[in-house]
C-alpha cells in the first residue's frame, strides 16, 4: 500500500497567503466635496482581529452613501476606516484567530462598514457570504450592499408577504433593482417610480407591473386607479421629505411604509389620523452601524432565501458601469449625474 502521509497527519489549508508588501493601494478622500478629492494612496495593509478576514479585493460597489461620505455627510462609525466602500468581492488573503468557516483561497462577498475602495480590506466572517455559482467577481460585488438592505426592509420591517404589493420608489437605482427582484421571485405585485421612461421600461423588464415616470405623471393617483382605489400593502422610499404624506395617501389598509434614506429631507408633514384610521406602520433602518451579529443574520438569511434564486438566474444583479480604482472620481460623477439604471463597480488590480 502507497503510504499517504495525510493519513496521519492531515492536510491543514494555511491560514495566511504570503505578502511581502506591506503597503496597499486605496481610494482616500482627500477633503470633503466634489469627486476631485478622491485620490489614490498607500496605506498600509490591514491586519484582520478576532474573527476578520483579510480579503484580497477584486472589485466593490460603489453606494449613495460613499457619495455622501465624500461630501461630508456620512461620517464612519467610530472605529471604522475612512476609506469608503461598503461592498467587496475578492478572495481570503488571511484568516483572524477564531474565523471557522473560510480558509485562505475561498472566494466571497462582503458587507463592509469601510475600506472597501482598496486593494485589500478586513471584514468581519460573519458578514460573508460565498459568491454565487455562475457569477463573476465585479457582479457578486454588486449585491451585498443592496440585498443586505433590501431583505431586512423590505421582508423583515415591511414583512412584505406573497400575493401582496409593494412600491419600490427609485426603482433603477442599485436598491430598486434588487428590490423589484427579490420581491417579484417570491410572488408581490411590484410598482415602481423613475425618473425616466427608459428607466420605467427597465423597472418594467425586472419585473414591476407598473412604472410611473414621477417627473411626467402623478404616481399617486396612477397607482390608486391601478390598484382601483386599495393602495399598495408596502412602500420602500429613499426620498422622504414631501414624499411621506403621499406615500401615507397611497398605502392600503394596514399598509407598511419603509424609510430607507430621505433624499427630499429628514422632515414631513405626518396625518396621524390617517395613520390611525388606517393602521399604518412607519418603520425605517439604518444599515451600517449594526453590529457584525446582526449583519450575520441577515447574511444566513440571504443564504437561504436569495442565493439560491441568484444561482438559478431568477434574479441577478444589475451593473451599469465598472471603472477601474483609479477612476472611482469618475463613479461618483457618474453616479451624482443620475443617468445609470443599476449598479456602478470598481475593479482592483
């Protein structure tokens, strides 16, 4: 019999990949304002703590919110890099004492409460998950950021059920594309709201039934006469502002609004007897200062619910532009014009 030496003692896949380097590449914001600021740097590279993991990016989202990071708008949580990027794909580079589940080579996408514009980053293993069969590195960077926010708002706060509706307002952004998606793949009637008729026609593609171009047409009295007068069980809304109490007029009995962001402004004008006479819910979340537990459940969540409809091409996600980390100046330009239908992505190396 050949002797096989892993027999007795058996093969342990490293915990580390060496890197002689110690410095990085990485996106910084060099002031606060305009996508000028934006300027490659060294910085050293991470060491991952306590059931991190150092990943080796090979793209990341680009989000709303690193736009308003950039500006000045949306400071990290203490303790966070000031590196922008809240979503990566790449492979495990390194593994923290106590990580379990991944080893060194493992492909994956993160959620990342930082540092994501970079070459490497460090995020907690409880906030990845695998890349999904079938897709590449520069799609699987696209999802986290919107399917972690979509799945908690829209199915845990909206608690959005089968063969009830929902509105998704901005619906060709990276968080409406996902949104019609998801909610269509697990039977809602979806509506949506765009800025564009070649936008709707997008949302339309993805699965909403209806899409109102709300620069040319009244989405409220369009969808009540589509509903024929009943409303829409769940609204998932990035404008707030004078949005609210049209949003309050629309919603049917019982009906769920969800605020996930408040472009139109932070203040509304709220009738609480409609709220009252109806029974409506006013919830809404924030996203990036959860704890790396909470993220995990919505990580095992996705697992479960989600990459299995992604596997099977059910949903997937939309990417609109990619741009190499040199030009991410040019992703916030493009992204602050408004004109893309989905995600934008950056390449690293």
């Amino acid at each position: 019999m050949k002797f096989r030496p892993e027999a007795i003692f058996p093969l342990v896949r490293p915990r580390t990949i060496p890197t002689p380097r110690v410095d990085m590449k990485a996106v910084e914001i060099s002031a606060f304002g305009a996508p000028e600021v934006l300027r490659i740097a060294d910085r050293p590279i991470p060491e991952p703590g306590e059931r991190e993991l150092l990943v080796k990016v090979a793209a990341a989202g680009v989000n709303r919110p690193d736009v308003r990071q950039r500006q000045g708008r949306y400071p990290p949580p203490p303790g966070v890099t000031d590196i922008p990027g809240l979503e990566i794909a790449g492979t495990v580079a390194r593994c923290g004492p106590g990580v379990a589940r991944w080893s060194v080579g493992d492909t994956l996408c993160a959620l990342v409460a930082g540092g994501g514009y970079a070459e490497y980053c460090v995020v907690p293993d409880l906030q990845c998950l695998p890349v999904p069969a079938g897709l590449t590195m520069i799609q699987a960077a696209a999802l986290p950021e919107t399917s972690f926010t979509v799945w908690t708002n829209v199915f845990e706060r909206g608690r959005l059920r089968a063969g009830e509706s929902l509105l998704v307002h901005g619906g060709s952004s990276g968080i409406g594309t996902t949104a019609i998606q998801f909610a269509k793949a697990r039977d809602s009637q979806v509506f949506a709201t765009a800025g564009s008729d070649a936008k709707c026609a997008a949302c339309e593609r993805l699965g909403a039934e209806l899409a109102v171009n709300y620069r040319t047409h009244d989405w409220v009295s369009e969808l009540q006469s589509r509903t024929e007068g009943r409303g829409v069980d769940v609204i998932l809304d990035m404008v707030g502002g004078d949005y609210v109490p049209r949003n309050l007029e629309l919603l049917a009995r019982d009906g769920r609004l969800v605020q996930i962001a408040f472009l139109g402004g932070p203040k509304a004008d709220v009738d609480l007897m409609r709220v009252m006479t109806k029974r409506l819910t006013l919830t809404g979340s924030t996203l990036r200062p959860r704890s790396a537990e909470e993220k995990g459940l919505i990580a095992r969540e996705l697992h479960a619910h989600i990459w299995p409809l992604l596997e099977r091409g059910v949903v997937h996600p939309v990417v609109h532009a990619v741009f190499p980390l040199n030009r991410a100046a040019d992703a916030h330009r493009l992204m602050e014009q408004g004109d893309h239908i989905g995600k934008i992505v950056l390449t690293v190396g």
